[in-house]
C-alpha cells in the first residue's frame, strides 16, 4: 500500500489499488466450506487450473524464471541488502532482471502464512507437478512481460529519510537530545503496546508531537501510582492506540474457545 500511495522513482504508481488478503481470505474460505457442505457446483463451474509456472510464481524464481536475459532470485531481506550492497559498488554487472524478495522462501514465509514456510513451498512445489502439460492462459504472459517493460522505466531514486526529526538542522539536533533525555524515563522493553515498533520510535513520535508519554503503558501505571493519571484515562488512552472495545470480552477471536464458531 506504500509503494502504490507514495511511489520511489515515479510520480505515479501504475498500480491503482490494492486488495486487502484478509478480505480474500475470507471469501475463499467461505466458497470452500460451502463446497464441502454441498456438490451443486459443477466441474464446468469451476476456475481454470493453474499452471505449474502460475502455482510457484509466488516463490524464489518464479519471476525470474519467466524473463529473458541474466535473471538472478534473492530471498530473505539480509540478503537482498546485502546483494544491492554489492550491486551498489559495482561488484555485479550484466544483470537483466532482479527479483527481490523480502521473506526467506518468498511469499511462502510472508507473514500472512500461517504455516510453516518450507512444508507451504513443499506443497506449492507438489501442486504444480500435478499440474504440469497445463498451459498458461493465452496472453497472459505476454500482457505481462508487456506490462514490466512498459513500467520499468523508473525516474531517480532520491533518499526518503523516516527518522528526520525537522527541516532545520539545528532543531533536529535540539529534538535529538530531546529524545535522549526521554529514553532515560521509557523502559527500553520495546514492547509496542503503545502503538510504536520500539521505545525509541516512541520518543521520536512524543518529540514530534505525534504522541505522549502516557501512551507508553508502565509510565501509565507510574503515573496512576502517584495520583497523576486516572485509571479511566489510562483505558482512553488504550483503546485510542488501539481501538475501542478491543479489550472487550471476546471468545470468537483467533486462538478463543470459539474460534471455530466465528463467522468468516
């Protein structure tokens, strides 16, 4: 959703939305219980199959297999850097097409697997065995290939700083020891209940004035300790970083007694 709303090296980017996985989780599960529940669809009904290319486009390969020239697949964000590290001081010439990817075992160890990333490439792999002599759709590798080389012209890449503190670098500096001085009351846990990844974002948001102290949840009790902060407020606070009612009683959530019962 970044890349689409605030693209690097275009003032446009040529993706127009994004689809949210929980929303087409949700409709696949459903269609999948009710096809479990009942036969009225029929195979004529159903969805071309997929090609074996199509099935393990999502893992380490599957783009690069698909395009022309030297291609080279990198998985795993440490690795990546480390590529584009040397990319970056010249040690690697005559690369035609990168492919990139953030997660060990690509999308298969992505964050909205639930499973474990090497059994997912295993089956992925296996699927598409069965499958294979199943063509891809026509035209839809050419509409790609079509697509990447029309979109891979990309303007120059300019730095975008996320830890500048202000324009004026004598009052970024000011606010620097600002937040220094506030790391030495946070408790350094870098537990993230306050809605920030780690204490120090914390202090940069409170300098800022994107936040407040009291948003860190042990200054909350410190403060309620000696008088200072009311156990209502301290709940506002809460359920303003993180929602109304989440704190609520719910046994149909993911990993309750109903989770079974919950509605998809």
């Amino acid at each position: 959703m970044a890349a689409v709303k605030s693209p690097v090296g275009e003032e446009q980017s040529p993706i127009d939305g994004v689809i949210n996985m929980q929303f087409v989780y949700n409709k696949i599960y459903k269609l999948i219980k009710s096809r479990h529940e009942t036969s009225s669809i029929s195979p004529g009904e159903m969805l071309p199959l997929l090609s074996p290319g199509s099935i393990k486009y999502s893992l380490t390969g599957g783009e690069a297999s698909r395009m022309e020239g030297r291609c080279l697949a990198i998985d795993e964000i440490h690795n990546v850097i480390e590529f584009l590290e040397k990319l970056e001081h010249d040690e690697i010439e005559g690369v035609d097409f990168l492919e990139l990817r953030a997660c060990d075992q690509s999308c298969a160890g992505g964050v909205l697997v639930g499973g474990n990333r090497f059994l997912t490439t295993e089956r992925l792999n296996k699927r598409a065995r069965r499958f294979e002599g199943v063509s891809d759709i026509p035209g839809d590798i050419k509409a790609y290939s079509h697509f990447m080389a029309n979109n891979m012209d990309i303007g120059l890449l300019e730095p975008r700083s996320m830890m500048a503190l202000d324009e004026d670098m004598g009052e970024a500096m000011r606010k620097m020891q600002q937040v220094r001085h506030l790391m030495c009351f946070l408790p350094g846990i870098d537990c993230a209940a306050c809605g920030a990844p780690n204490c120090q974002s914390l202090a940069e948001d409170i300098v800022r004035r994107e936040s407040q102290l009291s948003a860190c949840v042990f200054i909350q009790r410190m403060m309620e300790k000696h008088s200072k902060l009311s156990g209502e407020h301290a709940l506002k606070i809460i359920e303003k970083i993180w929602g109304k009612n989440r704190l609520d009683k719910d046994c149909k959530k993911k990993g309750a007694e109903n989770e079974a019962n919950m509605e998809r």
